[in-house]
C-alpha cells in the first residue's frame, strides 16, 4: 500500500473525527468538557471504553507477544474482571456520593491538600506515561510505513498526531470523546475481526480447523503454573491483573470522567461491569489474531521486522496487513483499525489530564466564572506539548515490547494511588497530610529495589505484576506510620 494512500485514509478518518467533535462540543463549557453535563447513556460509554481499554497497545503489541508469552495475557485479563466487579461495587458509588468532578477530590475530603495533590499528580505521571506509551507504538508503525517514504522526521509525526487530538478535543472534551471513542471501538473491531477472517481464508482453514492444528496449539497456552518464582505463574499474574484494573481504571480520572458522565451511579455500575466480561472476549480475540500472524509469518516466509537492527514483533501486524500481497481490503482495515486504536486512548487521556490539572491544582472551580474556560484551554495546549516531548523520549530509551513495558511502567505509578485510596476507604485514621508525597515516593523506590533484587533476595523469585500490589502495601504500611494518635 502506498504511502499517500495510507495518508489519504487518514485524512478521511479525521474528517469525520472533526464532524463528531463539531456537534458534540457545540457547548464550549467547563460542565460539558469535564462532565458531558451527566447525560451519557451508559451502554454508549460502555462500548466506547473498549476501545479505551484497548488501544493502540493491544491492537498491535498483543499480537505480537504472542510469540514469547503465548496466551499468558488471559490471565491477566481474568484478573481485570475481578477488578471491575470491585470497581462498580465500591468506587463508583462512593464517587457519585461526593459529587466530585476529580476522583482525587476524595483524598482532599479524606485526608487533606497535599494527599489530593499527591494522587492528581501520580495520575498525571501516570496516564502521561500510558498514554505516550500507546501513542508512541502507533506512531512508529505510521513513521515506518508512511512517513519513511517521504524522509519526514518522526519528531514531525508525533507533533502532527497529537495536534490532530488537539483539533477536536479542546471545544467538546469528555462529551466529545465518548462519541469518538464508540466510533473508534468499533473500526478497531471490524478490523480484527477482517483480518482473522482474511488470513484464516488465506490458510484454507476454519475456525475448527485453527483449533485443532498443531500450529495454533504451540501458541494458545493459557495456564502457567509449573514455577512459582517465575513472572508468568497464574496466580501472580491474576492478582496483578485484578490490581492493575482497579488503579487503572478505578483510580484512574481518565477512565472514571467517563464512567462519571452517566446518569446515575447504577448506569455507571452496569457500565464498567459488563466491560470487565467483554474485554475477556474481546482480549481472546486479539491473541488469536497474534497466533494466527505468527502461523502465517513462517508458512510464507514473512520476516518479523526489525529497527536498528533488533527485532520488533509489534510491527508483525503492520507487516503482513501492508506487505504481504493480502488485499486492499485488509490494509484498509488494518489503518483504520490502527489509527482509532491509537487516538481512542490519547484523546481522552488529554482531556483527563487536563480535568485533574485544572480541578485539583488549579481549582479552577473556585474561580471567576469569565476565567475557567481561558484557563482550560490554556491548560489543554500546554499538555499536548508535553505529551509530544514523552513520546519522542520513548524512541530514545524503549527497548521491549510496549504491552510488556506499559505493565511494568504502571506497577510504580499507579501504586501509591492503590495505597492511599485503600487506606483512606478502609480506616478511619487521619494522618499527617504534609508527609504524604515523601511516603509515596519512598514506596516507588522502595518497589523499585525489591524488584531488581528479588531473585537474590527470595532465592530465584522474581515479580511479575503482582508489583503492584506491593508498591500499594508500601503506601499503605507508610501511611499507617503517620498516622495521628485517636483522641
């Protein structure tokens, strides 16, 4: 597929991205792009947050693990159901109790200032890392197949994708992005579904046929449960999901603004629920096409393409839907797929990010009414500037796979705020509010040191994303130390 072409599809996908925006952000207030003024339907935001959840990362860098992992992902995503049924049973009703725009306002109500600051500014870090992470992938199979051909520098990629977001974000925001989102979850499925149906037609086999050979099977385990010490084990790997679900999503502004735009708390439950049973579904679906990329990669001869000289199963996906001589209609798919994959999750990060920015450092509900809007945009282009500066650090310094590296990334940042919401909900101490920030940096370090020396410590151990849970124990115990004496 031509460059131009791959671009001229990209220019047609914005256009209607810019249609949505222009309806939905008729309304250029601060209730609108921070709350959707409380009227989304949830079975709307529901479907929408798939693709949400999914993004760039899963289209592309599930596949292509693949190869080292097999089905261990599954277990993860298990873990995340039993995330989400804790999520609609205990956050969503205490956030729609409190009325809150930012879910951080909680820990102000709780605890006080600089515990609110502390939890904004781990999600800040946190969903500016994820989402570049994510953005970072898509842009690179968009440099390598497109931009490449006309010598035009990957800074300028990351700079044009991301002021594209800009573009029909700033008006409309939350309200805008769970319309853009249910638009893009749904490209995103159409285009997994197409390939698997194309490279099973190219294979001659059924879906029965897939299930049953000797290829699939080399690929498809679920189950790792033959080594404790080893990061794949099952049941590190469920608990790691579970509580990476909860910070993710639960703790998360990005994820929870949406979930917060539904009518009433019992619509929101329903919402992040039913999205628990359907990621299982969806996820399965994802690793399959990973499994049959590979199979087809070594029937025909396909190389797994490399940059600098090491190898990247990422761009396996790209490869075959752009390279290997399978129709118009699969790269058709595939750059539709890959482009809403991607923007799905950076644009609603970018309104998040500047919800929590403008609600819990600048309070910016507690200024002039003629102020808050000038402040909002002021605050939405700044972080687009910084979004584009992570991305383009991510070329210099990301050697593993993204889906590998997003999980590792989030086990330290999100764990503070596992750790302060759990002490907060689950005790009654008040604690010394202006130590907060130091104990939540200690628990990162101290996370950080476990993990690099675990196996010396535990004899052979070493930690998968059960991390998490650890860095939140940090928190927690650090917070405890802190605590003032009941009177």
């Amino acid at each position: 597929m031509k460059p131009l072409f791959i671009l001229s599809l990209i220019a047609i996908y914005f256009s209607i991205l810019l249609i949505i925006a222009y309806f939905t952000g008729k309304n250029d207030s601060n209730e609108t792009f921070f709350k959707a003024n409380k009227k989304s339907t949830w079975y709307v935001v529901a479907f929408g947050m798939i693709g949400a959840s999914l993004s760039g990362v899963t289209f592309i860098s599930v596949p292509g693990w693949v190869q080292s992992s097999q089905f261990r992902y599954m277990q993860i995503v298990i873990g995340y159901l039993f995330g989400y049924i804790v999520i609609g049973l205990l956050l969503i009703p205490m956030y729609y109790k409190l009325k809150i725009t930012s879910i951080y306002e909680f820990l102000k109500h709780r605890f006080g200032s600089t515990s609110h600051k502390t939890g904004a500014f781990f999600f800040i870090v946190s969903r500016s890392l994820v989402a570049s992470f994510r953005l970072f992938l898509v842009v690179s199979v968009l440099q390598y197949y497109v931009f490449d051909a006309w010598n035009i520098p990957f800074e300028f990629t990351v700079i044009l994708s991301i002021l594209l977001i800009w573009v029909y974000t700033f008006k409309g925001g939350i309200k805008t992005i769970v319309w853009t989102d249910t638009f893009q979850t749904t490209f995103m499925l159409i285009a997994v579904f197409a390939a698997i149906f194309i490279i099973l037609n190219k294979l001659d086999w059924s879906i029965l046929d897939m299930i049953n050979s000797k290829e699939f099977t080399k690929y498809s385990q679920i189950i790792f449960s033959e080594d404790f010490n080893d990061k794949k084990h099952v049941i590190k790997s469920f608990l790691g999901g579970m509580f990476i679900a909860i910070a993710m999503t639960g703790l998360d502004q990005d994820m929870m603004q949406k979930n917060l735009t539904c009518k009433n708390p019992k619509e929101s439950q329903w919402n992040v629920i039913s999205l628990g049973f359907v990621l299982i579904i969806v996820n399965f679906i994802f690793l399959t096409l990973g499994a049959l990329l590979f199979i087809y990669a070594e029937k025909f001869g396909i190389s797994i393409p490399k940059i600098d000289g090491a190898v990247k199963t990422d761009l396996l996906f790209p490869e075959i839907a752009l390279n290997s001589n399978l129709g118009i209609i699969i790269a058709v798919f595939f750059i539709l797929g890959l482009i809403a994959a991607a923007y799905s999750s950076a644009d609603s990060a970018l309104t998040s990010v500047t919800t929590s920015y403008c609600v819990d450092f600048l309070a910016i509900e507690e200024k002039e009414k003629s102020q808050q809007k000038r402040i909002r945009k002021k605050v939405h282009i700044v972080i687009s500037i910084v979004l584009v500066f992570v991305v383009i650090a991510f070329k210099y310094v990301l050697a593993d796979n993204v889906i590998s590296s997003l999980l590792q990334v989030v086990s330290y940042t999100y764990g503070p705020l596992l750790g302060l919401f759990t002490f907060g909900i689950f005790t009654k101490y008040i604690i010394k509010d202006q130590y907060v920030w130091i104990i939540a940096i200690l628990s990162v370090s101290l996370s950080y040191a476990l993990n690099s020396y675990s196996s010396l410590i535990f004899n052979g151990y070493t930690f998968g994303y059960e991390l998490i849970i650890i860095n939140g124990l940090f928190t927690f115990f650090g917070l405890y130390l802190i605590r003032k004496p009941i009177k």
